[in-house]
C-alpha cells in the first residue's frame, strides 16, 4: 500500500457542499492507509497548479484531530 494523498481544497469544497458521506469515504480511506501501516499526505496546489506537500499525518489520533476540525464547519 502507499500513502493516500488528500488535496485540502476538495476537502474545502465538500465542506460548502455539506457532503459527509464523502467526506467520511475520504476518511475511512485515510484510516485504512494508516492503519496499514502508510501515511496520509495533505497537499494543497499552488498556483502553478502543482501540489505542494504541507502536512503528514502517520496516527490514527492526529487523523480524528483532523477529521474533526473539517466536521467543525458541516452542519
């Protein structure tokens, strides 16, 4: 398995669509990388149109962090 990669701005985007159940396929897939023993890469893209890397998360703890700073924003 290799790292699952998640673009912030399509996580941005769900969240003004109010998309959870796509939101949480997003994070069911970035746990079983994780727990398989991969990590999660966030990237974001410039304005080149390349992704640029800025965060990892390697813990199942830091991905929940996460998962529930994006539900902070759906209602």
């Amino acid at each position: 398995m290799k790292a699952y990669v998640i673009d912030v701005s399509k996580i941005e985007e769900l969240q003004n669509l109010n998309d959870k159940d796509e939101l949480e396929n997003i994070f069911y897939r970035a746990n079983s990388t994780i727990v398989n023993g991969e990590k999660v890469v966030l990237v974001r893209k410039n304005k080149n149109g390349a992704s640029e890397k800025f965060d990892v998360i390697t813990t199942q703890e830091d991905l929940e962090q996460f998962r529930k700073q994006v539900f902070k924003y759906i209602h």
